[in-house]
C-alpha cells in the first residue's frame, strides 16, 4: 500500500512528539524533494505555533505558514459543540487533500488531547488521522508510568487505533529510565506491534541560555557567539561566603549573585580557571546591577572567557523563582540539542525499513543540498568509522566533534594534551566525553610510528632522527594512525596549510594502484540536482594521463555517493569541431579513460553547455549518452575549474562542498582555514565514507 502521509500524536506534555517528528522529517527530506507539514488543529491562531515554527525553519519547507494548519482550538471546540463534526473533518480534508496533491509526502502532527475540553469522548487525533488516510504514529510518555501501565497503553492505543478504521505504523515510547527500558524490551521481545523505545536523555529536558533569555527580562552584560547553547542544570544562589560557596558549585549550574559581590564574581572566575572545581553555565545578576568597572575589565581581558553573564530587574528571591519555571524548548539555533536528540532516534528506530516504507514509491529524482546532507549523514551513521581530529586547539574542531559524535555520524580521536583539551572543551560548554583523546608527544604509539616512518622513507635518504622529527608534526602523527589503522581517516587544514594536510599523506598513505597523483572534487549543491568538479583545487595543468586519473577518480568518488557517473572531459570545443594543444589534451585524456574504464559513461571533448543543457546536447552532440545529462565535469587545468566552481557557487548560490581528496589508499581531507563547523561536521561525514568505501 502506498504511503503518502503520516500522522504522529501523543497525549500527553512533554512525550516527545517535536522530537519524533523532527526524526521522521530527517529520514523523509534526505529522499524526497517536497514534504509538507500539516497540524490539523493548533492551540490559537493569533499564536504562531512553535512546532510548525521548527520545522518549516529548520527543514527550509516550501510552503506558506497559513497552509500548515487546519483550525485553532476554539473553533474546533464550537463545531463540536454544535454537532458539526462531520463538517468540520470534511474541512480538513480538503485542506490536508490540497497538500497530499502538491507535495510528495504530508507529515502531520496532531494536538495534545489535554488541550481539548473533557467532554470530547473519543480520541480527535485518531479520528481525523483515519480520515486523512494516513498512517498512524501514537507516543506514549513513560516517565511517570510503571512498566505494566506502558505496556497496557501500548495494547490498548493499538486496539484503539485498529478499532477506529485507522492503520498503526509504530508506536513510540519516550522518556524510559534503564530499568524500565530493559523491563520493556523484554516483554516486547515476541509483540508483532512495530514499538520503538527511547531512553531519557536528561540534556534534552534542560533550558538552556536562550530558554532564560526569552522567558525573562534579561540584559545581556556578556555573551559568546555560542553561549546561547549552554545548558542549565540548577540554579544556586550565591549567599554563602566564598569559602562555603565553592564546594556547592556543580557542573553546569547558572548562579545567582548580585554584582557587588565581588568576591563571589572572583571565585566563580577563578573556579572556570580551575580544574579542580566544574564549569558553571552562566551567571545571572539581580536588580539590573552592573558589574564594577574594574571587574568588568578583568572578565573582558581573560584570555577564552566564554561564560555568559546577564542581568534581570527582579530581585533574588523573584529570579531564583522565575527561573525554576523556565521551560526548555526545542529550538533551530539549539544544533547540539538537536544532534543528541537525532543521535537517540537514529540509534534507536529502524531507519532502512522506515525508509522502505515511506519512500518505496515516492522516489524523487530530484536531490537538494539538504537531500545530499542528510544522505550524507545516513550513509556515515550506518557504517561508523574513527576520524581522526590533530587540530584540537581549535573551537570549530571541537565543536564540530561534539555534533558529530552526538549524531553518530563517526567516532573521534582527538590529538592534545588531555588535561587541557577536557579544560578546554568543558569551558566551552561541550561534551566530548564520548572522543578519544591521545597526546601523541607523549604517546605509547610513538616509537611504533618513528620505526614504520623511518622504514617507508629511509630508501630516500630520511635519517632515524629526521623520522622523529617528523612524528612530533601532529599531520605526521595523526596521518600515520590512519595509516597503521588506528583511525579510518583524518580530517586537518583549519589552521594547518594544505601542503601540510597532503605532504604526509603522499609519503605515508601514498596512492590507489593505477593512480599516481592526488587531484580533489568539489560536490556542487544546486536547487534540484548535485554535480561533481573536478580538478579545482590542487592540480595546476594535469597532462592527458594525469587528466584521465583525475576522471577516474572523480567518478569512484561520485559513485561512493550514491551518483551514477556520466563524466564530461570539458574544453572550449565539442567532438572534433577544434583543434590546438588544449583541445588534443582532453581528446586524449577521453580516450585513455575509455580504454581504462570501458563501462564508464564519459564524453570528450565537450563544451559545459552541451554537457549539462539537454536542447543544446541535441544540436552538439545528438547520439551522446552523457550530453545533455552529465554530472561529472572534469575541468582541463586549475585555472578553469577554480574560477568555474566560484563562479557557480556565487552566482546560482550553490552549496560548494569540498575540496574532497581522492586518489590515496586510506582518506585524509583538508579543510579551508575560514572553514564554518558545520563545513568541518560535512567534511568528517565525507571522510567516514570514503573510509567505507576504501578496501
């Protein structure tokens, strides 16, 4: 049966239904172009609603606010109280109809039924969900509940569910401790129902920084550009002395203190400063005071002071109490809540069948910059490799591992002192328990690395003291890791230059049998399609064989990632209308790729244009069976491909992925030093892939 919609609810506050549909939204844009959300009923509609907020934000939705809903409360509660049910479903429909017949897929979240009035008798939600079509996914909140109460929901939801006429596809059980999680999944061991078990994450319960700022009054006095994201385990109040007040501090606590105690402020300053005591999330002035202008000077002139500090008008006593109060949301800008909480889903939902199920015949041909990221992440998810990290001393780095562990896009190893790294990252307000940290100046691995160096290079004159100069370059360190196999892969160039990410892998890792030179693709994220360049990043005037590995490469690297490569040898001339030096070079680079690679789809030489334009194909080149359709370009130096890339990226605002490395036996990737995280966060999943497609 086809699949066309899906409709999650839950019952209860706080089960998570933001969270499972953020989850089936992920599996849903990573393989099809247009989705649509829909709820039904939202609380008013002179509110905007905070989950269609989310979603149309985050997943950059291609629909108008106003069609995202059905009615508000107050309406829907009229119409049932005045026996125009009936009408009012039939409302619906046509709004949901109108979707389902504009969008590939409709996503809908229905309202809590404690927001509705009592003497509604039947379950809402499931009713309209039957009527709709669509498929049904009920979430159920364990957190007060015993084992036998879970387990008896989950047998009465699903004789509800059938005896309503709708179809169940899962059900979603939220928030369980270990026990009951392990109590659970024994008793459903034998159940043919598709039951999905979550643990409690306490994190995602958490306000954070931005949650305090939005429920109260607050004057920013300092803030990091991420501290916003900082989570808050308790509030404390500062009205001890210091002395008695150093031992009640915790980790990630947001105290309270009026700004004249200074002393206070000092050894909350000296504490982060600290490894003996934790880091605190924030601190919080009372009455609108200010800071002394001494005090202030200090904070502003120590080096990574990062810990926000906010004022409110209410006095200590008001403020502990409103902040209890402050509720965590779920928000776009909140990316290390939202890497935990996809990690959790990812690790704990069947992701293949679901996939199976919903897009089975729904395929799209069409693939969007988010398609390609998401894929991106599924693809490394699913067969988890170490990458290795040697510039740890930077913020983008860590920050970078901190999403891609909680995602579980890869496993990290991270090369620096340990006692500084953890100082470090903890200051920043990250966890980065779950990476490995190896300090590699003083690592037990060090000797076996000197040896295996020396031995690789000592034919080329390398002495034993030289190979130990060598190791102490933390590139040279982290890429023979990757080469003895102590990590898969390495990601480096954030502070390092690109000759020193790829000049240790050319003399450790070297090259694929048959290719002889390091080249690099850049994925080129369009509207509706992703394309593959190549050269444009490291080899200034490939010769005709040099030219024919860069294709070569190029198109294992497209076929890794799911692009069946039809490959255009570019030049200013198509077939044999040209003639000169440029021309012949790829006439003769087109002709050794077909030699090598006889089952590979390549045209040569051919004009961009003839490439990627069908009409333009039919007049060049009507009997191609790559112009018109490439999606590979193979750019005949340097020059051509760098401008070319830029200039798309620019000009269409593509999204340029890369430069990916290609050609070596194990992956090492180098990063741009201007590079953003979530540029290191894609690079890493690149890395990771390439590392399990590598044999």
């Amino acid at each position: 049966m086809k699949i066309k919609s899906l409709f999650i609810s839950a019952q209860e506050k706080n089960a998570g239904t933001l969270f499972v549909s953020m989850g089936m939204m992920e599996i849903l844009k990573r393989n099809l172009h247009r989705v649509a959300f829909f709820r039904p009923i939202i609380y008013s509609k002179d509110i905007r609603d905070g989950d269609i907020s989310f979603i149309l934000q985050r997943y950059d939705l291609d629909m108008p606010y106003e069609d995202t809903y059905g009615f508000d409360i107050e309406y829907v509660e009229s119409m049932i109280a005045t026996n125009r049910t009936k009408e009012l479903i039939n409302q619906l429909i046509t709004k949901f109809k109108k979707l389902e017949n504009e969008y590939d897929f409709v996503l809908c979240e229905g309202i809590r039924r404690s927001f509705l009035t009592s003497t509604i008798s039947y379950d809402l939600n499931l009713k309209i969900a039957q009527n709709f079509g669509s498929f049904y996914i009920n979430i159920i909140n364990a957190q007060n509940a015993t084992v036998q109460d879970v387990y008896e929901d989950i047998l009465i939801e699903n004789s509800n569910i059938i005896s309503e006429g709708a179809t169940h596809f899962a059900t979603v059980v939220n928030r369980l401790d270990d026990k009951k999680y392990d109590e659970l999944a024994k008793r459903l061991k034998n159940y043919s129902l598709t039951t999905y078990l979550f643990k409690e994450l306490e994190e995602l319960n958490m306000p954070t920084i931005e949650d305090v700022m939005d429920a109260l009054d607050v004057t920013v006095v300092m803030m990091g550009k991420e501290d916003h994201t900082r989570v808050i385990k308790q509030v404390k109040v500062a009205a001890l002395t210091l002395d008695n007040f150093l031992e009640h501090i915790e980790k990630d606590d947001l105290i309270i203190v009026p700004a004249d105690r200074s002393d206070i402020i000092l050894g909350l300053l000296g504490a982060l400063y600290s490894s003996s005591y934790p880091n605190i999330s924030g601190i919080i002035f009372p009455y609108n005071m200010t800071v002394h202008p001494n005090m202030k000077n200090l904070m502003v002139g120590l080096d990574s002071f990062s810990v926000p500090v906010l004022s409110v008008p209410t006095d200590t006593y008001q403020t502990a109490r409103s902040l209890v109060k402050v509720q965590s949301r779920l928000r776009v800008s909140s990316e290390r809540k939202i890497a935990l909480a996809l990690g959790l889903f990812n690790e704990n939902v069947n992701i293949a069948e679901i996939e199976k199920m919903v897009t089975s015949q729904n395929q799209s041909s069409v693939m969007t910059p988010m398609m390609f990221e998401y894929k991106l992440f599924d693809m490394a998810h699913s067969n988890k490799k170490k990458i290795v990290l040697p510039e740890s001393s930077d913020e983008r780095i860590l920050r970078a591992a901190e999403i891609v562990l909680r995602r579980g896009v890869a496993d990290i190893i991270l090369l620096g002192n340990e006692d500084e790294l953890r100082e470090n990252y903890m200051r920043l307000g990250l966890d980065l328990s779950d990476a490995t940290i190896i300090d590699h100046c003083n690592s037990e691995l060090m000797k076996e690395f000197v040896d295996a160096f020396y031995e690789l290079r000592k034919l080329k004159g390398l002495a034993y003291e030289g190979a130990e100069d060598a190791m102490i370059h933390i590139n040279y360190f982290a890429t023979m890791m990757v080469h003895l196999g102590y990590a898969d892969g390495m990601v480096s160039g954030a502070i390092h230059s690109t000759g020193d990410t790829i000049r240790p892998a050319l003399q450790i890792i070297k090259t694929l049998p048959d290719i002889s030179i390091v080249s690099s693709v850049f994925f080129m994220c369009l509207k509706t399609k992703v394309l593959v360049y190549g050269d444009c990043a490291i080899n200034q005037d490939p010769d005709a064989d040099s030219l024919a590995q860069i294709a070569i490469s190029s198109a294992n690297t497209a076929k890794a990632f799911g692009i069946e490569p039809k490959v255009a040898m570019l030049s200013y001339s198509t077939g044999e209308s040209g003639t000169g030096v440029d021309v012949d070079k790829v006439r003769e680079a087109t002709q050794i790729v077909k030699q090598r690679e006889s089952n590979l789809l390549v045209e040569g030489p051919i004009q961009y244009d003839a490439a990627i334009n069908k009409k333009v194909a039919q007049t060049k080149l009507p009997n191609s069976k790559v112009a018109g359709e490439a999606n590979v370009f193979i750019f005949p130096d340097l020059n051509t491909g760098n401008n070319t890339y830029k200039a798309v990226q620019r000009s269409s605002e593509a999204i340029a992925i890369g430069p990916i490395l290609q050609g070596l036996n194990k992956p090492i990737n180098d990063l741009s030093r201007g590079c953003l995280v979530s540029d290191i966060v894609n690079t890493i999943a690149i890395t990771a892939i390439q590392a399990g497609c590598i044999k």
